[in-house]
C-alpha cells in the first residue's frame, strides 16, 4: 500500500475511474447484444431503436477512450450491415 498522500489518493481514484469504466462497458456490450437479439428476431422498429442507443454508448465509450476509435468504427459498421440486412 502507498504511504505518500498524494498517491494513496491516486490509488482510490484509479479505482473509483476503474469501476465506473467495467459498468460503463458493461452496459455497452449489454445494448449491443439487445441489438443483435432484436435483429435476430427481425424485429425491424426495435432494432433501429437499439442501434441507435448501441452507437451512442460506442461513440461514448471511444470519446472516453475505453475502446480505441478505429474499434468503435469497426463494430458500429457491423451494426449498420447487420440492420441493413434486417430492414431489406
């Protein structure tokens, strides 16, 4: 454990920063998955409604950096051709 103040208050912030960034991704992936399991079921309306919450929480997620922004681009554009597929 840290003895300097300084650092013992940095330890407490990296968790604090830690446990918000796992419920953050957390509830990303959640909303992707509830995407792909509307989309599964052909539920066209329901899916463009979970698409666009799913690529708002993408696009948040590599503001804050937890997922690289080529990742994110990479998995929304997934999304996109996975709705295409539905709506056609």
């Amino acid at each position: 454990m840290a003895n300097i103040k300084s650092a013992i208050k940095r330890v407490q912030t990296s968790e604090k920063r830690r446990a918000q960034n796992a419920a953050f991704k957390s509830d990303l992936r959640t909303s992707i998955k509830t995407f792909n399991a509307k989309a599964e079921n052909n539920d066209v309306d329901g899916a463009k409604e979970a698409f666009l919450v799913a690529t708002k929480k993408i696009d948040k997620a590599a503001d804050r950096g937890l997922i690289h922004k080529n990742a994110a681009n990479r998995q929304k554009s997934r999304l996109q051709k996975r709705l295409n597929e539905v709506s056609a």
